[in-house]
C-alpha cells in the first residue's frame, strides 16, 4: 500500500471568527452556526430539527434566541433560528439565557407543538430519551393551556414492515425526510397535505425500501416513528446499555446495544466519527435475534457411535472425545469463517499450529483462489491502516472493483454516497448501474464478469483515486493483481473490502495456510523461529498448507483424517455439494457453533461457542482498524472459541498457552505485525480474454452475482420485520440477452447450472450483452442451487424449471 | 425522699385509674373472629380492572413496575393479534406478578397506571407459610367477571375502535346533579 500523503485540508489554517452570545466572546470557526457556537460556551440552545449531519432548515422554529446585533451594528427585527444563521464578526446572540424575549419566544413553540401532541409519554416509546419531554422540561410552560380536542389520525401508519409512524406525536421536523434523502438517497417518505394535517406520509404503492430507514427511527426527536420490533417492549430507563461494533458487515460500525434480563432488546448506531458517524444498516440494527433462536446450541453434543446420534455430553467428555478423535487422525485442518474476532482466530491460528501441528487453516468460507492467496498474505495481512473512511471523501476518484457497497458494506456506501455529494467521482466496474451506484452519482465501467483486470488495466486513474477491491475479485484471474499494478503505476491508493466481520480480523490473525500470526510468513525460517520462541514452542509446521479449496478436496478424497470447522455456512463455498461430500467423508468432524447448521449434523463432536453479544473481543474493518468491543450479555454462560481450543488442546496435551479473550489479545499484541521479510506477491496476468465473453453462446450467460444486504443469512434468521423489506429478487439482463434466450422481461426466468436451477422474475437492464446478474442468496442460495459461483457461465431459460 | 402524697395517694389513684377501665367498652379488635372493615381507601391487595366487556385494561406497559419503590412487580407484555386478543389496542400485559413479600403497599404503582387498570382494594389479609403463594399472578390479581363480562380472549365487543373504550363508551351513565360540585 502507498503511504500516507500529509492532507492538504489538514493543514490549511481554519479562519476565526469572533462573536458574543449571552455576553460571553467566542472565537469559531468561519461558517459555524450559531447554535453550535453556543454549544462552545456552554449553552443548549432547545431544538428539533437540527442535526449535526442534516443540512439545517429551519423547520420547527424551536432554536429562537435574539440578535441583537448582526454584525453590521444592526439588529434582527425578531427572534431568529439559531440553526440556520451563521456567524459573523462582532456578531451579538442573546439566548435564553439571557434574553426574555428569546425564552419566551421558545416557550410559546414549545406551546405550539405540543398544541396537538398527544399526552401520552407512558405508554410512548420515546418517553425517557426524548428531545421533546426533556425540553418541555427544561424550556417549556409548567402549565398547558390547551383543553381542546387534539388532533388524531389512525395509529400506527406503517411506512413499511419495519418502521411505523404514530403520526400525532409528529413534530414535523422533517429529519427523518431529510435523512432519507440526504444521507441515505432513498427519499420514499415526504411531508404531504398543509396546516393542521400536515403530516409524513409515503406513497400507498411504494414500499419503503431503503436500507438504512431504521436511522429515521433514532433521529426522529419524538416518538412518531418507532420500529415493529421493540415498539412497546421495553422503556430506555429499563435498559442496560453497551457500546459495540456490529457483527454484519466489514465496516466495525458502532453500535449500542440495549438489553434486560439478559435479552436483547434493540440495537442503535453508534457515535463514531472516524466510522460510521452515527448511521448504521437497517441489517446492523435490527438483525440481532439470530443467537436466540430456537436452534441454538447450548451443551456439547457428542455423536454415539451406536445409535449414530448426537447426544448431549458434559464439556470434560466432550472435550475429550474431540482430542481423542484429532490425536488419532492422520491428517487435520481447520476452517475458520469469516465471523471470528481477532482474538478467537488467533486462537484458531494457534491452535492449528501448535496443538494440530498443521499449517491448513483457511478463514475464507467463499470461492477462493492461489493468487487471492498470496495477495492477502503480502499485501493486506497485518499492514496498518492507510485508507479510511474520511480518506473517501478527500480523494478526487474512487473506483469500485468487484464491490457493491450498497449491499456488502452498507456504511461504507453512505461514506461513499456522503463524498459524491462533496464531488468526489466514483466509479464501478461492474455489469449495470445499481440503484446504489445510482445513489452515489456513479459512472458505470460495463464490465464483464471475468475481465475486471482488463477493465482496470485500461481505466484512466490519477494519483489521488481510491481503488476499493471487493472479495469477489478472488475467483477472477488476474483482478487483483491489476489491482496492485494499477496502484503502483498510478499512485493510487487502494484498501480490500472484504464482506465478513472477522475477515480482515482472521488474516492478521494468521488463519491462512501460508501465514501466521501479524503477517509472519510460514515459508520463512526466522519468522517460524520467532513465533515458535514467542509461544514457547520448538518448532513449527514449515510446509505452506491447504486453502479452502484444498482442505475440501482433501477431506473428499480422504486425504483429511480430521476437520475442525468453526461458522461456516456450506452453501458459501465454492462447491457446495463436493464439500457436504468432505464433511460426511471425513472420518472425524469437530464443529465449533453458536446454532445447529449443516456442519453441526454431520460433526463428530459439537462444541457450542458464544455469539459476539455473549463474548468481548475486536473486529479488524477492512481499514484496518481494530474495533474492540465488550462482552453485553455479562451473565451468559456459552464459552468463548479460545475457551474451547484452549480445552481441547490441554486435552491433546499440547496446550495453546491461552485462556482466555484478554490473554489472546496480549499474546497477539505482543507478538506484533513482522517486521522482516513479507510474502512477495507475484502479479498473475489476466485470463486471455475469452472470445465468448459478452456474447449469448448457445443460452449460456455468464453469472454476476453478490449477496443483497438482507437476504437468507442466517444472521438475519428471526428478524421477520427487517426480511420483509428485503428487494425483491429479479434477475437482470440486457434486452438482447433475454431476447436471444428467449426470456419475457416481467416473466420467471431460469438459470441452469451444474447441480440445478433457480428462477428468478426477469427484468430488463442496461447491461452487457451476455451476462446475467441473480442475488446470491434470496429465496434460493445460487452457489447451492447452481453450483456456479460469481464469473461462471449458466444457461438461462425463459419460464419455471 | 418521696413525699407523703407519693407514699400513700399516688397508689391508690393507679388502682382508680384500673378500677374506671373496668366498665369502659375493650378497644381490642377480636381479628380473626370478628373483622372490622377497613376505611374506605386503605390500600389492599391490587386488582387488575376488566372494560365492561371482560377485556383486560392492562396494556402490559410496565410503568407500575418502574414506580415501585419495592421492585415487587413483574410485567411481561406481550401483542394481541387477531385471533387472540386480551385488551383493546395493540398490546397487553401477557405476565403478571406481584411480590406480597417485597411490597408495602404504598400505591405508587396505582398512580403510575395510564389505564387504571391497576387499583387496590380493602383485602389485607395477605400472609402464608411460603414464598411461591405469595407471588400474585396475573389470575390472582384479575378483577372477576361481573355480569356482562366475558373471559378473554374475545374481539372488542364495545367498540371496533379502540379509543372508545378509553372516552368510556358504554360505560353507565352517572347521573349528576346539577349544581355545584362536592369534592369526594
Ligand atoms: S416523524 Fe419524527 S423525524 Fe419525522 S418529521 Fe416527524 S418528528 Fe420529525
Ligand atoms: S403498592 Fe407500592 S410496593 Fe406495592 S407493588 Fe405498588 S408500588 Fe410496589
Ligand atoms: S397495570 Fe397499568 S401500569 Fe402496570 S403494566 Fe398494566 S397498564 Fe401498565
Ligand atoms: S432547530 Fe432551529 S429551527 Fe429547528
């Protein structure tokens, strides 16, 4: 990766500007509003409709102070919104706290909203945390004057299955309007009808598909708009609150999770500025009943070799039989998953090097490939953070490579969407324009799927671009080399995004068959002696193991004795079919899981872990920065991933030497990122681009395909409300294309690959002639269905198979 | 030195004082043999109110359980949906518990109440030889079922529209007399 450029904007001197408010003189920066300033000296000036990330508008008329003075020695006639009017030289603000007239002015607001806002904070969700009973509080009437009838409207009006508006508790300050449109491009929601019905309402026939309209929720300064899932649960004072990172997606987004009696009860964004500022997914937000439901494992089970049944076991047995089952079998491995933290995946790396004595330890739960490989181990693994977030919105391109950040890093697209808007340019290599590149003003380089090297190679980029490479860009031969050699030649910079939690976490963790921990390469002789001296170990393995793909194969052909597999979801693998084959075939299957899956029925021995809300630990985002977080649920009693390895490997009687997430986190800190000699990456060249490409050869398309935000993932399993605002699945290809494979645009459609078919509703799009874009795991996963993963070629058919 | 007064009067004025007591009516109430109804407003064991149709008034909000001082109180709420319904509007108090062994009865959790679906009444006579007993569920704190009443679930017999429960549509008309007020 390049270094780090000194910023321009980081350096420039901000231009002072000095004004008094309350008699108090402060000095702010040049265009700072008025509201703010007072914030510096100490004044909360009452508000609803500003946000610090909102544009400012004006709309609810709560901000009122008096300016006497404007800067130009005159004064404003009447009291003005502090939110909108910028300060000037000499300037002079009198707020409430000086000025009668200012406090009177926000009484008699206050007054007016709450002329036909219900009474009703007991029974509101708001109540407790809400801008409005506090600033009736602080800064209203004691006493209201009004005894007419209040305004009703039926309750509650559904924006869409997720997010309900009581639309009396409304008090038209428009966040929620402007958020839609500003923050997250997706303006479904707008204030209809004038005067007393003035209301926020949303078209009868389109649904409130945006992604991030559980933001709305948060924002909203009143309790108008709540969501189905916690409506009426439970009060915030009743809640015990703990900051943490979510588990959805590579972003480390922060959020607070609010729970009781031992439950979780929401989940809200948190303040990071560096991050996600204070926006989070619809999916961060309301996906968070997965570890509770109905399948969750809670004791180790054991499979009796008798009945060919798993039975619940006590954790010395299971322990035991798991140590026993790995000590006998000739050859091991480990998959990881993507969803460790740091802490855990050390564990694993540990575990697998020191207790199995193996190097075949692969987190990438997904197509992969040698060069990906070797990429990920010379130029990601263990290298400091370089690009961020706010990067994004410095640099003159961005340029999006194998990647639909709408879909697989949902705050990583609102950063990007926030930086178009600021001129940032961006551009995606990629089949069609999505409704996010859309979004994000984007410009759209067609490509094929298969010749995003090529694509890449040709694009005209300058020294202040940011490439973000996807993970998808593993299975295309050549991509991310053209990644690397576009960077170098153009002075780019460049970060890799992958799509799970624990990802980037596992490789500077050292789950990957060529590396070990922070980097350190197997293949070199000093950093195996310097990671054996450091775990106090003679030797280590020295030959480079099996990736994913091997490690399946291997275990199919029964070269594998013995596998341990932590969260994997079978369907996400290259071949699904041949790796159910490994995992039946393999004499002694060890699962690591918080739920039952498709490993759990075939394991040997079930050891169940603790999902991320019952455990601490750190997420690596794809910037690379750690995002430690606590453990919320402090009284669970599930047992952390290094717990287990930990008891296994006593048992095997070669110990990892930690206990515990904290001593892993020492461990791994102390042992550092390697300074000697990486991994050197070979460039690979791309594949010789195929005559075929492009073209309908004989019904055969080639397949573009990613995972939608929300769709079949089982991290989604129990958040009914948030599924039912997934896309609906299409599939899409240019009208030649379903032309020439005789397909109906708005008819079903089938793919057709080696093990099956899926069908799809057709829809026309600006695409490349032959290719077809399918989500990858709504309603039907494609890689199981299939058996074709992103890049492939199937058949498409018009009608139902 | 006590004095002569003290020698020899103060005695004998004690047994006087013994003496009048004698023919005086005894103060003692002979609980549990007879029992004395207790004012009107004393603050017994609580009730959970029904609407005139049998429906619970609880809504499941758990604000009493925030008011008690005691931490006594338990409420789980829960949604009604069509087919099962429990209380007009969205949702109701699915469990209910009441610890007679933490609270005291001071009727914070009475004043908390937005429905008043929580009032006490005049039963004092809470005391048992264990824990579990005196626990209240939510079966033991429900009002009975006066004339007119049926046991939910059933739909909103009232009204379709839940807001007429709350303005008290059909409920018996007070007669008031026109005039001043009184205060109760
Ligand atoms: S619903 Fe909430 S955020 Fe939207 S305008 Fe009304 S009060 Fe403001
Ligand atoms: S009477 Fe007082 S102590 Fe008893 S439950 Fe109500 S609030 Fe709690
Ligand atoms: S009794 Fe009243 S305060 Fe308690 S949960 Fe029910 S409605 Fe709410
Ligand atoms: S906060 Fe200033 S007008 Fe709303």
């Amino acid at each position: 990766m390049t270094v780090t450029e000194p910023n321009p904007t980081d350096t420039t001197p901000v231009e002072l500007v000095t004004l008094t408010i309350d008699d108090v003189e402060v000095s702010v920066p040049k265009g700072t509003l008025v509201i703010r300033a007072a914030e510096l000296i100490g004044t909360e000036i009452p508000r609803f409709c500003d946000h610090p990330l909102l544009a400012p508008v004006g709309a609810c008329r709560q901000c009122l102070v008096e300016i006497p003075d404007a800067g130009n020695g005159r004064g404003m006639p009447k009291p003005q919104a502090s939110c909108t009017i910028e300060v000037a030289p000499g300037m002079v603000v009198r707020t409430q706290v000086t000025s009668p007239v200012a406090e009177k002015a926000q009484e008699g607001m206050l007054e007016f909203l709450l002329a036909n806002h219900p009474l009703d904070c007991p029974v509101c969700d708001k109540g407790g945390e809400c801008p409005l009973q506090n600033q009736s509080l602080s800064h209203g009437a004691s006493e209201s004057r009004f005894i007419e009838t209040k305004r009703l409207f039926p309750k509650p009006l559904p924006l869409s299955s997720n997010v309900l508006l009581d639309r009396e508790r409304c008090v038209l300050c428009q966040r929620c309007t402007r958020f839609q449109s500003e923050i997250a491009g997706d303006p479904f929601i707008a204030l209809l009808e004038r005067g007393a019905q003035q209301q926020i309402g949303i078209a009868p026939d389109v649904p409130f598909g945006s992604y991030f309209s559980g933001n709305t929720i948060q924002i909203c300064p009143v309790g108008a708009l709540t969501s189905a899932d916690y409506r009426f649960r439970s009060r915030p004072f009743d809640l015990i609150s703990v900051p943490s990172v979510s588990e959805h997606d590579a972003c480390g987004s922060a959020i607070r999770v609010d729970h009781r009696r031992g439950k979780v009860m929401r989940r809200l964004a948190g303040d990071d500025p560096e991050v996600n500022e204070e926006w989070i997914t619809d999916k961060d937000r309301f996906a968070f009943t997965w570890s509770r439901q109905a399948d969750r494992l809670t004791t180790p089970l054991v499979r009796n070799p008798a009945t060919g049944e798993l039975e619940p076991t006590s954790w010395p047995g299971a322990l035991a039989v798991a140590a026993r089952g790995l000590a006998a079998a000739a050859g091991k491995a480990v998959l990881t998953g993507g969803r460790l933290t740091v802490e855990d995946a050390y564990a694993y790396a540990k575990f697998a090097r020191v207790a199995l004595g193996t190097n075949n330890i692969d987190f990438r739960a997904r197509p992969t490939s040698k060069e990906e490989t070797e990429f990920l181990a010379a130029k990601v693994a263990g290298t400091p953070v370089d690009v961020t977030f706010a990067d994004l919105e410095r640099a003159t391109a961005v340029v999006l490579v194998g990647l639909e950040p709408e879909d697989e890093a949902g705050t990583l697209f609102l950063r990007l969407r926030k930086a178009s808007r600021q001129g940032v340019q961006v551009f995606a290599l990629g089949t069609h324009t999505t409704r996010g590149l859309t979004k994000m003003n984007g410009t759209l380089v067609p490509t094929v799927p298969g010749q995003e090297a090529a694509a890449l190679a040709e694009l005209a980029v300058s020294p202040g671009t940011i490439i973000l490479a996807g993970e998808r860009l593993a299975t295309i031969p050549g991509a991310l080399s053209a990644v690397a050699t576009k960077a170098t030649e153009s002075g780019a910079r460049w970060a890799w995004v992958p799509r799970r939690a624990g990802d980037r976490s596992a490789l500077d963790a050292g789950c990957l068959p060529n590396l070990l921990p922070g980097a350190r390469p197997v293949a070199s002789a000093e950093a195996r002696a310097d990671a054996a001296a450091d775990w106090g170990v003679p030797s280590l393995p020295d030959e480079v193991g099996l990736d994913t793909d091997a490690i399946i194969a291997a275990a199919a052909s029964g070269e594998l004795g013995a596998l341990v597999v932590a969260g994997v979801d079978v369907d996400d693998l290259a071949d699904p079919a041949l790796a159910r084959d490994a995992l039946r075939s393999v004499d002694f299957l060890v699962s690591l899981e918080v739920r039952a899956s498709a490993v759990t029925a075939l394991a040997d021995v079930v050891l169940p872990v603790a999902p991320p809300v019952e455990k601490a630990g750190t997420f690596i985002n794809w910037e690379g920065r750690q995002r430690p977080f606590h453990q919320v649920l402090i009284d669970a009693p599930a047992l952390t991933d290094v717990r287990v390895l930990a008891g296994i490997a006593e048992e095997l009687g070669r110990p990892i030497g930690i206990r515990t997430t904290a001593e892993a986190a020492a461990e791994w800190r102390e042992l550092g990122p390697w300074d000697g000699k990486r991994i050197v990456f070979r460039g690979r060249k791309p594949a010789a681009a195929k005559t075929a490409a492009g073209k309908v050869v004989a019904g055969r398309v080639v397949l573009d395909t990613w995972k939608q935000l929300i769709d079949g993932g089982r991290l989604q399993d129990g958040a009914d409300f948030l599924r039912q605002t997934a896309r609906e699945p299409v599939l899409r290809a240019s009208e030649a294309t379903l032309t020439a494979c005789g397909v109906q645009p708005g008819q079903r459609a089938t793919l057709t690959g080696p093990s099956g078919s899926a069908s799809f509703i057709a829809e026309a799009a600006f695409m490349p002639e032959g290719v077809v874009w399918a989500p990858t795991n709504s309603g039907v996963h494609l890689g199981a269905a299939l058996g074709v993963a992103h890049g492939g070629r199937v058949s498409l058919t018009g009608g139902e198979r | 030195m006590s004095t002569l007064k003290e020698t020899l009067w103060d005695p004998v004025a004690g047994f006087g004082v013994t003496f009048r007591t004698m023919f005086k009516k005894p103060v003692t109430e002979k609980y549990p043999f007879e029992k004395v109804p207790t004012a009107p407003r004393f603050h017994g064991r609580h009730q959970l109110n029904r609407w005139p149709d049998g429906l619970e008034k609880c809504v499941g909000c758990e604000l009493c359980a925030w008011a008690c001082p005691a931490d006594a109180i338990y409420v789980e709420g829960a949604s009604n949906t069509e087919d099962e319904r429990f209380s007009p509007g969205e949702r109701y108090g699915r469990v209910y518990q009441i610890n007679y062994l933490r609270c005291i009865l001071c009727g914070l959790c009475i004043e908390a109440c937005p429905t008043r679906a929580l009032t006490m009444t005049n039963e004092y006579e809470l005391a048992d030889d264990n824990r579990a007993a005196l626990i209240y569920e939510k079966d033991d704190l429900l009002a009975p079922l006066l004339p007119g009443m049926l046991e939910p679930p059933h739909e909103m017999l009232i009204s379709d529209d839940h807001h007429d429960y709350y303005r008290g549509k059909s409920l018996p008309i007070v007669e008031t007399t026109s005039g001043p007020e009184t205060a109760s």
